[in-house]
C-alpha cells in the first residue's frame, strides 16, 4: 500500500479573478511506506502548495490525493500524519514536555500515557534533561528536535516537513539531517520533505523530485542510492557528488524549458 499517492492534481488560486494564479498543473507522485521523498524546485513553484494539498490544508482545483489508502481528509482526521515546518511552532507558555503532549492530549490520551510517551519521544531526539524547561530557552536546532517529536509523538506512519531546516547554521543543519534520518530509521516512518538545498535533498533522500517553475509539474525523479546508513563519509563520496550534479541538472533543464517557453510565448503575442 503506498503511503501517498497524487493523481492529476492541480491547484489554481483566485479561479477566473485577475489575480489567478495556476499553482501546480497535472501533478503525479507515488510515494512508497518507509520511503524518504524530497522536493524541490525554483521559488515559488508550488512544493509547499503539494504538501499542503496532502496534508488537506488546502483543496485541490482538480485531481485527487490519498494518504495511506484513504482519502485525505480521513487521514487528516484519523492523524495519519506529523508535520514540521521551519519554524518549530512551539509554545512558549507549555514545557517541553506540554508541548510533545499537546497531539495527544487532542487524541484524548490520559495524563500518564502522555507523559510517558513524551518521555519516550525525548529520549528518542536525545533531549531527556530539558523535558522541563521551556522553547525559549533552547537552541533553534533543539526546538526543531522537539518539534520533530511532537510531530511523532503520536506515532504517525506519515511525515510531512516543510523546510525544518531552513533557518540553521550549515553545521546545526547537518546534524539534525543525521538526527532526523536516524528518527525515521528507528520509527520506520515515511517522510514527504520540501527543501531547497540540492545537498540536503540528496543526503536525506531515497528519491528526488524535481519540479518546474509555475505552474508547477514534476519533471524528473532522481533515484539516490547512497545505502540506507549515511553519515559524514557519505558526503564525501563519489556518489553524492553524482546525485547532486543529476538533481542540479534536472534543474537547470526545467529553468531552460521555462525561459525557452516564456520566449516563445513573446513571439506569440507580438
């Protein structure tokens, strides 16, 4: 059974206003369980707009999109999935702890399965000594560790993240890559990843989507093979380096197509 599968999605904002904007156009993807997927492409492109369309924050314009064989609004109401962002999202007035909690407690868990299981996710991120302070008192790349563990605490089969990393030091950054691949390792969790960094894409990666500039479509999927245990050996080795230079290629010919595209339509409306 696949994790996610986009059939013929699109997603057109302010439909037949002025201020239409074509979204994504005719969007496939079979994402597998157990899989990591990132994608990418130029700004603006609509890799947030795809993520956003699985996690059921927005409606498709056409197309449909399942989540682990359902419908995604199902899966939004049964809690398929976790989701993380580039802001942890945290709040500052609940603990640690509280804010790992806060999932369950919309499940309805009691006070001692929830407590334990935000133990749990601590031990998991490696941050079990701060489960009693608060966000504001930790670093930008512990907050995201929590916000990866409230994001699983409850167990989902589905990750989506939108750019965690984004706002990291190159360092901080690579460290959570290492943490977060041996998270989903450990939990055997899917994971649906936006970025816009060709070496955290290949890195993290079983496969890469490369996506064109808007209106956005998947124009080509990379196959990383690295092995499944990466660590500061693998971003030396020749084969990352091949990985990167196919993904940025993929890139560059979606860019090309899209100018070649854009000055033939010039022609056409002289």
């Amino acid at each position: 059974m696949s994790a996610v599968e986009v059939i013929g999605a699109s997603k057109i904002f302010n439909q037949g206003k002025t201020q239409q904007v074509d979204a994504l156009v005719d969007v496939n993807l079979t994402v597998d369980q157990g899989e990591f997927v990132s994608l990418i492409g130029p700004s603006g492109c609509g890799k947030s707009t795809l993520l956003r369309l699985i996690a059921n924050l927005l409606e498709p314009t056409g197309g449909s999109l399942m989540v682990n064989n359902k419908t995604v609004s199902q899966a939004r109401l049964d809690q398929d999935y976790g989701m993380a962002f580039q802001q942890a999202g945290l709040f500052d007035w609940r603990t640690v702890s509280k804010n790992i909690e806060l999932p369950l407690e919309l499940k309805g868990w009691d006070k001692e399965k929830r407590s334990a299981r935000a133990a749990e996710m601590l031990e998991l991120v490696k941050l079990p000594e701060f489960a009693d302070l608060y966000p504001w008192q930790l670093s930008g790349g512990m907050q995201q560790r929590i916000a990866i563990a409230r994001a699983l605490a409850a167990h989902p089969p589905l990750l989506l993240m939108d750019e965690p990393f984004g706002a990291l030091d190159e360092m901080t950054r690579e460290y959570m890559q290492g943490e977060l691949l041996r998270i989903c390792g450990e939990t055997a969790t899917t994971v649906v990843f936006v970025t816009h960094s060709i070496p955290e894409a290949v890195y993290l990666s079983n496969r890469v989507v490369v996506m064109s500039p808007r209106p956005g479509r998947i124009t080509s999927v990379i196959d990383v093979d690295l092995g499944a245990k990466r660590n500061e050996d693998t971003r030396a080795a020749d084969g990352f380096f091949r990985n990167i230079t196919a993904v940025r290629e993929a890139l560059r010919g979606t860019q090309a197509d899209h100018a070649s595209a854009n000055a033939i339509r010039g022609l056409e409306d002289r």
